[in-house]
C-alpha cells in the first residue's frame, strides 16, 4: 500500500485510475469469483474523483486518501444496499453508516462494494449466502471460504486491494487462510461493532483483510479505537503503524499449543506450521509447547453462545421494520410468513437451537453451562499468556475445501476448530500464508496475542511473511 499511496502522491496514478483498475478486474472475474453482491460503480467513481480533487488542493485526509476498499455486507453503508447475504434483506438500505465505515471515509477511502458472506455470516464457506457462493480464486471448485468469503476473495483476486470482514467465529481468520490473504480478528471491543449487524455480540470483530501484514496493520490502524455508540467498545488507545523490527522474534516466547496439532489435522498444514515455527526458531524465537485443553470444548460452547445470540438478535427481522413483508391477515400470520420465507435453512436451524438453548427449561444446562465453560477457556488463556507472548496454530485443519463437500452442518462446524477459542477469550488472533500444499492452495498460520497486542502479532506476522516463499501458482 505504501506504494501505491506514493504513486497517488508523486501524482502517477489518480484515485479515478485506480478505482477503474479495480471496477474492471472485477468486470473480468467477479462472473466467476462471486465476491460481491453490490459493486458501487458510481460511487466508487464519485469517492474518487473527491480524493483526486482533495489531493490537488493539498487537502488529502490520509496518506491512504483514494485507496478503494471493499466492505462485507453485514457492515452498514449509507444508502448502498446492505444485505447480510440473505434475502430477508435484499433491499435494505441502511439509514445510516457504521462508524468503521465512516472512519475509511474519514481517510478518504472510496467503496467499491459489499463483499459476498454466508447468511447473517453463519458458515464457514460462503454457501450459504442468498446471493449464490463465492468461489477460491486459487481453484473455482473450491470455496472461499467464509463467513468474509467475499472480501477474502476479492482480495486474493485482485479486485480490491483490501477490505473489511467480521469475525465471530473465524470468519476472518479461516477465509483469508484459505484465499491466501491476511485477515485480523481485532481484541475484542478495540473496533466499534456500530452499524455492524451483529451474529453474536459479545464475540464479533470487524477486521482488516489484506495482501500483505503491513497493509493489514494499516487498516486496522484506520479502524482501531474508542466508540461512544458501542457500549462494548474499550477507551483502548487508537492503533499506531509500528516500526517494524525483525529483532521481536529475538527471545520472543511463542506456545504451541498441542491439541492444535490433534488428529484431524491435514499433514500438508501441519508441514507447513512447523516448518514456519523453526524458521521462528532459528531467529531466536523459544518454542514452549503448551496445553489449551479446553480447546476441545470451545466448538461445543461457541455453538451454543452463538445460536442463543443469534437467535435474540434475529428477532428484529419479522418484516415491520426489518426485512421484506410477506402480507397476512393477523400480525402473528405475518411476522411467521416473513421470517419462513426471509430466511435460509442454516438460519433457521440456528435460530431454533438458540431458542431451544435459552428455553426456560434448558436454560440452566445449556446457556449457563456454555458460560461458565467460556469462563473456565478464558482463564486457561489468560494462563497462557502469563507464560509466552504470542501462541501460534494452524489456522485451520485442512486448505480450501471442494464446493457442495460439506453437506453436514456439524462439519462444516468443524472449521472453526482453530480459531473460536480466541473469540470466546476476546484475544486478538491473525492469519496469513504460510506456504501453499500440494494443489497449489494457500495454507494459513494463525498467531493469537493477548488482549491489545495487536502489534506484537504484526510484528510477529511479519517475520513469519519475510521468511515464506511465494507459491509457484497464483490466484486468477
Ligand atoms: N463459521 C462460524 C459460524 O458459522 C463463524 C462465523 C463467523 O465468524 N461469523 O458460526
């Protein structure tokens, strides 16, 4: 990005140019890629005709002033149609912006379009989504990944150079891991959540996806910070670019934890992590293997959280205010009407579990028991962190898998294995390439820091990127 944002500046390249770029790789490969469900054409083009302006008064808002950037669509935009993938919602119009939103175009940033996501971002493969799958640009038969598969792939295909995703579960994580991408699931409450529709409140983060760690730093550095409007957002300090320094590694204490490296694990990714953890190594950094035991109930407990949350946050998509109407003679009738024919299947099965799970008589056993068991991972993280700096995880089990593979839901759960503990701790946790298998797909490395160490990750992240050979194939 530091490129770029010189040739904007050393004028070689306008806002307008660079927007075009963009507009017309996506006219090339969003046929096939799906990554978004709303391109922004005239904004965009609007956006960046003011940057240009800005820039030529010597007004620009940030070094990164005309930079276009590509929004998930569960992420309020202003007037532009944010449909959460579903198609509840295919003409909704925000009245509003998030403050994420408002804070890119606070730095000039102009909008290309909201990226494809699964249902209210519930899956890990985009299939989910009412607007049809978004395909790996490493391989169209496989999945991008999701819930952010959209903006992952949009970033991998060279559609937009980066973009926002969220994360409850992993949804940034295992998406950037799978297109090759960075992505940052942020310390929870160090980004607003305003605007932001939410799946699961006490576990969403919106994050940055990008090409490289330091573009993914620079984002959330355009993000990160204090919101009055979100009640969960922390006084934490904004988020200032590091210097980078490759001497971090230099004692540095790095757990592995080993029911990270369990049986189900594909052996290309294990190769791969390890092979990365002595590169690690042999610049000084101490391994200590560890044990996070409670990882093995955290798919269990993040199930049961994030249906119960889901479900109570749903209940405002009954077609009155929210969601398209299907008219019925009594409001009973019609508030059944629209929510049976507004949502997809995975929706609903999640809306029942939560119901089930908060019912009165399965309250105790299910709901409160998730929460104590999130307790009890919270302190074995907090532990962990007490004896190294930063934990460092395959970031998923395997590498993109086919599309139409994963028929069971509980498998497709299974995604999440790496990576929703750090949601239901409120650390911060980040993946990037970390080497490619076999067929040529991208393999992802998740480092997880302590809550606010979000620079010591991208310090960390960015040793590991210099030390990882390029693929021999890329993305379209
Ligand atoms: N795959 C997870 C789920 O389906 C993650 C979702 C997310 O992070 N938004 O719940």
């Amino acid at each position: 990005m530091r490129q770029l944002a010189q040739l904007l500046k050393a004028g070689e390249i306008s806002s307008q140019e660079l927007v075009q770029r963009c507009l017309e790789q996506i006219s090339k490969t969003d046929g096939e890629i799906n990554a978004f469900i709303t391109v922004d054409e005239q904004g965009a083009l609007e956006q960046a005709a003011q940057s240009d302006e800005r820039r030529a008064k010597g007004q620009t808002l940030s070094p990164w002033d005309g930079i276009p950037v590509a929004i998930k669509d569960n992420i309020s935009t202003l007037g532009l149609r944010t449909t959460c993938g579903s198609r509840f919602l295919r003409n909704y119009r925000p009245v509003y912006d998030a403050t994420v939103v408002e804070r890119l175009q606070g730095a000039g940033l102009p909008i290309l379009g909201k990226t494809n996501l699964d249902e209210f971002a519930m899956g890990s493969s985009t299939e989910y989504s009412a607007f049809g799958v978004t395909k790996n640009p490493y391989d169209t038969s496989r999945v991008a990944g999701g819930s952010s598969g959209g903006s992952a792939a949009a970033v991998a295909a060279g559609q937009a150079p980066w973009a926002l995703g969220t994360d409850t579960g992993g949804s940034i994580r295992q998406p950037a891991s799978f297109c090759g991408v960075v992505g940052l699931k942020p310390t929870y409450g160090r980004v607003s959540r305003y605007g932001v529709v939410a799946l699961a409140p006490s576990l969403d983060q919106v994050g940055p996806m990008a090409r490289t760690v330091e573009d993914a730093a620079i984002l959330f550095s355009l993000i990160a910070g204090a919101d009055p409007r979100d009640a969960t957002s922390t006084g934490s300090p904004p988020f200032a670019l590091p210097r980078w320094d490759p001497e971090v590694v230099r004692g540095l204490r790095v757990g592995v934890p080993e029911e990270f490296f369990s049986s189900g694990l594909h052996a290309e990714v294990e190769g791969a992590v390890r092979r990365a953890l002595r590169r690690l190594e042999e610049q000084g950094a101490v391994l200590q293997p560890i044990s996070l035991a409670g990882n093995e109930y955290a798919i269990d407990t993040y199930l049961t959280l994030v249906t119960a949350e889901a479900s109570s946050c749903l209940a405002r998509f009954d077609g009155v205010r929210y969601g398209e109407r299907v008219p019925a003679a009594d409001s009973n009738t019609m508030f059944a009407k629209s929510r049976g024919a507004g949502f997809g299947p995975e929706v609903k099965r999640r809306i029942m579990l939560g119901t089930y799970v908060l019912s009165a008589s399965h309250y105790e056993a299910y709901y409160e028991q998730a929460q104590r068991v999130r307790t009890l991972i919270k302190l074995e993280v907090a532990r962990a962190f007490e004896q190294v700096d930063v934990l460092i995880t395959p970031t998923t089990p395997s590498t993109a898998f086919r599309i139409g593979e994963k028929r069971n839901p509980l498998e497709m759960y299974l995604s999440d294995l790496y990576t929703a503990t750090a949601n239901l701790s409120g650390v911060c946790a980040l993946s990037l390439p970390c080497g490619w298998d076999s067929q040529g797909l991208p393999i992802g490395l998740q480092i997880m820091g302590n809550h606010f160490q979000e620079e010591l990750v991208f310090q960390v992240a960015r040793v590991v990127e210099a030390s990882v050979e390029r693929g021999a194939k890329g993305a379209v």
